[in-house]
C-alpha cells in the first residue's frame, strides 16, 4: 500500500517499533506523513517480473518448531529456496502469536500474503493459507491482489484517477466503490479483461 502511494506522490514512512498479539496486544507503529497538494493518478496493469521473495514466520512466545514447520509448506509448495525462508522471533514478548508473511517483490509492485496463528490450528493449515492465496494471485497475472484492490480505491479516488488489474472485486472493495459514489461525482468501473483479471478504472 505505502510503496503505491509513493508513486502517487506521498512520502509516507511507517517504522513497526514493536508487534503485538491478540489477546495481549502491546503492538506499536509509527508512520511518519508529509503533507502534499494532490495525489497524482497512477496506472498498475503489470506486475513485472518478480525480483525478490520473502518467506518470514514470526514467532512471539511459541516454540521454534512452528515456524519451521510453516516455512517447510512454503518450500515445498512454493519451490522457494532457502534463502527466502527467514523465521524470525519476536523479543521481550508480552503473550503468545505467530504470522507467516509472504512477501513478493515484482518490478511495479509489491504484494504480501498472511497465515494467522490460532488456536488449534496446525502450522501447516496457517501456512497453507497464505500460500493459497499467493498461488492464486501468481497465477492470475493480475497486477494488483484483492485485498489491496480495496485500500488503493480511496487514494486513487482521492487522485481523481488512474487504474488496476486486479482479481475478482472482494464485497469489501464493491462497498468501498459504492460509497465513494456517495461522497464524490466520480465515476469507477470495474471490467473482467480475463478469466481472472478485472481491470478497475477510476475517474473513467
């Protein structure tokens, strides 16, 4: 999200001082924002060629088996190579958590997959859930996932304009475009370009 909102023109720095778990909590961010006058409107239509893929599994008060075991899912489905794979443990801990993030780096954008820890779900269940949704996204040639579709609807109709290929629109992302039609006299289109690929226009 912040990486796009860059090449609309904002300098948005955001810094994660320490993460937090649910029930515990105790997570905290920082985002640095400086102000501008106008987004500018940007086109996202293709990813380009990947140039980096990360795997990290992160740990808070659990055993180190966990992530192991989530990264193996991710080699072995994946074909990632070890050096992609990073299990990292979160220090000082104030309560039990655990994500999986995949993160995949393309030449115009970035898009990153999460498995959530829970109780009574296997390691392998988590993993697999954010593989999923990787698989599907690598496999759709859409430039943009779906859950990020529905965050860059905002600034893109705060821009005036600009478009993304994207997956099948979320409810999520349909309600969102329902309600800017409400506050802006602007108009956003969504058209299937392909058997996976929607192609939303904003300000057409």
């Amino acid at each position: 999200f912040l990486p796009v909102l860059g090449k609309m023109g904002a300098a948005v720095q955001a810094r994660l001082e320490k993460p937090g778990f649910y029930p515990a909590g105790g997570g905290r961010f920082v985002i640095d924002i400086t102000p501008l006058p106008q987004l500018q409107p940007v086109d996202i239509v293709e990813r380009g060629e990947i140039v980096e893929r990360r795997a990290r599994a992160i740990l808070s008060a659990l055993p180190q088996h966990i992530a192991e075991r989530e990264l193996a899912v991710v080699a072995r489905k994946l074909g990632w190579e070890a050096n992609c794979l990073r299990p990292e443990v979160v220090r000082n801990p104030r309560g039990p958590g655990n994500i999986l993030l995949l993160e995949i780096y393309c030449e115009h954008i970035s898009e990153v997959f999460t498995g959530f820890g829970s109780v009574k779900v296997s390691a392998e269940d988590v993993a697999a859930q954010a593989v999923d949704a990787a698989r599907r996204y690598l496999a759709s040639g859409a430039a943009v996932g779906p859950y990020l579709a529905d965050q860059l609807l905002i600034p893109f109709a705060i821009a005036g304009g600009g478009s993304f290929l994207t997956l099948p629109l979320t409810r999520h992302a349909r309600t969102n475009m329902e309600i800017i039609g409400r506050f802006l006299e602007l108009e956003i289109s969504s058209e299937q370009v392909s058997e996976k690929g929607w192609l939303i226009r904003v300000g057409a």
